[in-house]
C-alpha cells in the first residue's frame, strides 16, 4: 500500500524483502480531511510524518493573529517540527492538511527500535535531513539578500508544477513572508512582462 | 592532538579504540591567520570544516557589496558549503577567520571512506545534521515573524557568553538581518532597561 514510501527509500538505500516487511511494521497509516490538524501549537510533536497523498503546511501563529508559514510538504514529503519531537517540549507550531491527505506516521519510540534494528535508516535519515538542511539555509539566506520578486522566482522553480493552482495566494505570500499585495504586484509585473515579451 | 573532535564525537557515538586511531587519518589539519578564506566565492566548496580553536563565518556578498552572514562557527562547530559541497558546483559562499583559527578538514572522498569504513558515523551526521535543522529553522522562522530585538535576544541565549567581545558589531548586525544602526538602537534600548531595573 505505502508505495510511494519504499519508492523513496529505494531511492537511498537498499532494503531486503525481510527489511521492508519489518519497516512497513513501524508505521501508522492516517487519513486526514483538508483543514484537520496534524499538530496544533501547545502539543508534543509525537509524529515525524510521510506524505503519500495531498499537500500538508507548517507554521506558527503570532500575536495578531499572522500565519507565518515555514514549509509545505507534497507528496513523497516528510513533514513535522523536529525540535517539538526530538526534545519533548510542546510545540509552537501547527500543521494543518491543505487538502484532503494520506499519511505515515512514525512515532519517537518506532523511529528510535527502527534504526536500531535496521542501521540503515541512519544513512536515509542522514541523507534526508542533509537535504532539508540545505533547503532551509537556501531559504534562509534568501529571506536575508533576497529581494520579494527573487523569492518567488526560485520558490516557482524549485516547487512541482501543480503549485500554483495548489496554494492559496494568501499562503503564498505567508511563506516568502510578503503580504498578498506585494505578492499579487509581483504576479501583475510578471504577466506584464511575459505579454511585453510575447508582442 | 585534536581532543575537541574526539569529545564531540563521543556525545554521540562510541568508538573503539582502532576506530578512533583509523578516522583520525581521514582528517587533515589546517591553519588560519585572522581573515583568511577558507572558501571563496566562485569556488567550489571541498570540505566540510571541524573548528578545534577560533572563530569563523559563512557569507553571501551581492551586487551592492554588502556581506549577509548566515552562520557563525565557534570551537567545536562544523562549518561548510553544505551545497556545493555535496553538488561539486560553485559556490555563492565565502568562509574566512574572524580570528586564528585550527581547523580539521574532511574532503568528499575522505567522507565517504570513513562513512564506507566506519559505518557508526552516519549515525554521528545524522544527529549532527538534525540539531543543525532544527537551529536553522528556529533562525528562518524568527526571520519571518520577530522582530529584530526578539531575534537579538534569542541569539545572546544560544551562543557562547563569549560572543559580544568576539563578533564585531557589523557582523552581528549582518547575521541578524538588520542595520547596524538598528542594532546599535536596541542595544542602547537594552541598556537603558537594565539601568532602570537597577534603580
């Protein structure tokens, strides 16, 4: 059934047909309705999170009542507040479905017997969070240099096709930290410039 | 010699005594003077860089000349290019001394030898890689949703007492995101609250 998830696994380490009946084993499946929280901020993060189907957002919740959202996870993502999960403390974050999804689940206590049964998981999960790693500095250092217009360039390359039909603009504009008015003005220039272009 | 790594590998793995003897090979020593690069941009980045004694920073410059500081390494931190290291592309970082500094360098093959010979360590990186994400997306989120003083006051909390004599204004000012006149102001802020509280 899970089969985007050992499409994933596959795609860094070697398993065995006994390893994955094991690793199948340490998993919960969990079905979630658009709008239902995974997390809501003041909780323990119990879960890391696979998704196999539909679209998930991290974010926080200010004083004022902003979103600020940090991630989004599609399909063949993994989504979850590591810091909440791995430390124990509650949460500042919620994670909430954007549509209709699938996930599985791994708990702290299946994590930790899965890689020790199953060393292995270490590489995938070093190689993992390298990735992530350098996906949040990338992002980081564009919040820091980076002008609204190319934060929304390279969040449209690096991100599937499907995102802009996807997402919500409000969300949009939550994630690259702009308002929707900046966002929109952006969305105006560019169809502006692509129209100049095409003339 | 260098007894900083060895302590920090064993707050996460175990090592045999052959093993410590055989992964100290894969490291090579390196000295920087004050202001010295250990990575310019343009350049691709060969080394992931364990800091025994000193202080260094990573930093983008662009077009307009001015440095934004992504990361500070004080002794017993890693520092990389994790990217380009990992791609083999160029480079948009720069890496230099703020002050003498040791360094233990791993080169790429180097890595994957020890990792290929001495397994343990992708356990020692994927615990490492972790705490870096999570650090990471604590400064990307505070990015987007605190202010500049509540960003200052969380960074004083995390780095070492030693920090404000050792980061020149400028450069903690870059690494915050904001001007040095800003941090200049918060500082004056700061003090004035604390002179009150005394009275």
């Amino acid at each position: 059934m899970p089969e985007l998830l050992f499409q994933k696994f596959a795609e860094k380490i070697k398993l065995t047909e006994e390893e994955k009946e094991l690793s199948r084993s340490f998993f919960t499946p969990k079905k979630l309705r658009k709008k239902q929280y995974l997390l809501q901020a003041g909780d323990v993060c119990k879960y890391i999170a696979f998704v196999e189907k539909g679209l998930l957002r991290l974010y926080t919740v200010n004083d004022k009542g902003q979103e600020h959202i940090t991630q989004f996870a599609f399909e063949g993502w993994w989504i979850s507040d590591l810091y909440s999960f791995l430390s124990g403390e509650t949460s500042e974050y919620n994670i909430d479905a954007m549509e209709d999804s699938e996930l599985l689940l791994l708990s702290k206590p299946a994590e930790e017997e899965m890689l020790e049964k199953i060393p292995k998981f270490e590489r995938y999960f070093r190689i993992l969070l390298q990735n992530n790693l350098i996906a949040t500095q990338k992002r980081l250092a564009g919040t820091l240099s980076q002008s609204a217009e190319e934060r929304y360039d390279e969040l449209i390359q690096v991100c599937p096709a499907s995102l802009p039909h996807r997402i919500p603009q409000h969300m949009l504009a939550s994630f690259l930290g702009i308002t929707p008015e900046t966002l929109s003005r952006i969305r105006g220039k560019k169809a502006q410039d692509t129209r100049h272009k095409a003339q």
